[in-house]
C-alpha cells in the first residue's frame, strides 16, 4: 500500500508543471454575470451587460464595454457611424484558460477584434473566489502589464 502510494506521489510529480496548470478548475465551471467594475480608483456598481462562461478548458466572454446601453441601429442600412456607435463598446472573445494557483492565463482562439486572436495573444489575470462570487483582475497581455489593471466582479448564474 505505501509503495503504491509512494509511485502515485512521484508520477503526479513528475507530470510538467504546465499540464498540471492547465486541469480546469471545477469551482470556475458555469456562468458568471458581471455585478460590477472597479478601473482607475472608481467603481461601476450597475455595469453594462457581461458573460463570463468557463467550462471544462474552454471559456467565453462578451462584455458591453461602454457605461450606458448600445445605441440601436436604425432599421435599413446603417451608416458607420451607426456601426461604430452601436459596435464599438462591446467586447467579445473566447479559447482556453489556464490556471495555477489565482493566476489565470486565457488563450482567445476567435475575438470581435482580429488583434485579440493573433497567434501568441494571451490575457492574464488574478482571481478570487468566494461561494457564487468571482473577482477577476488584470494583470497584462503578452504586450505587458496592464496599465491601468481593472477588478471584474462576477455572480454564478444557476
């Protein structure tokens, strides 16, 4: 028994640290509403609609950007103006995470932005999780850290 306990400890050991990261986290596992943003010492307690899906290896996230709702398109063809106004505040990426400890790596695979999916992108964060409650905060890109880190407070979705 001890020896065969011994062989589980050094096989787990031996599996490199970054496949050992990557095993999802079941606590992340579901659907998170934003509840509020906290950027630059000023916090948004009624935030625009946001999702932060995770499940299995894979998340999904789609975030209105701006502090008040989109502006609608106006029926027939729309000018740029109205593409850029009704377009522009509003975020949406999804590919692969990774975690090791509250750190949080994701990988976007398909994004609104072409930028955002360029082979090498990565968005990294620390997190926080307590009962249905997550806090995320940026930390940097594969540009750097982030200049201004931002804390997304998000509600499990039963």
């Amino acid at each position: 028994m001890r020896r065969t306990a011994l062989a589980v400890a050094v096989a787990v050991l031996s599996i490199p640290a970054g496949i050992r990261a990557q095993a999802p986290v079941p606590e992340l596992e579901g659907a998170w509403l934003i509840a509020e943003m906290t950027a630059a010492g000023q916090t948004l307690t009624s935030p625009q609609p946001g999702l932060l899906l995770f499940t299995g290896r894979y998340y999904s996230y789609t975030l209105v950007t701006g502090t008040g709702p989109r502006a609608p398109l106006p029926p027939g063809i729309a000018s740029t103006t109205d593409l850029l106004r009704a377009w522009n505040p509003f975020s949406a990426n999804a590919g692969t995470y990774e975690v090791s400890g509250d750190s949080m790596v994701r990988h976007p695979i398909v994004a609104k932005s072409p930028d955002t999916m360029a082979p090498g992108t990565y968005n990294e964060y620390t997190f926080r999780l307590s009962a249905d409650t997550l806090w995320v905060t940026t930390v940097g890109t594969e540009a750097g850290p982030a200049r201004t880190p931002t804390t997304v407070k998000y509600v499990r979705q039963r």
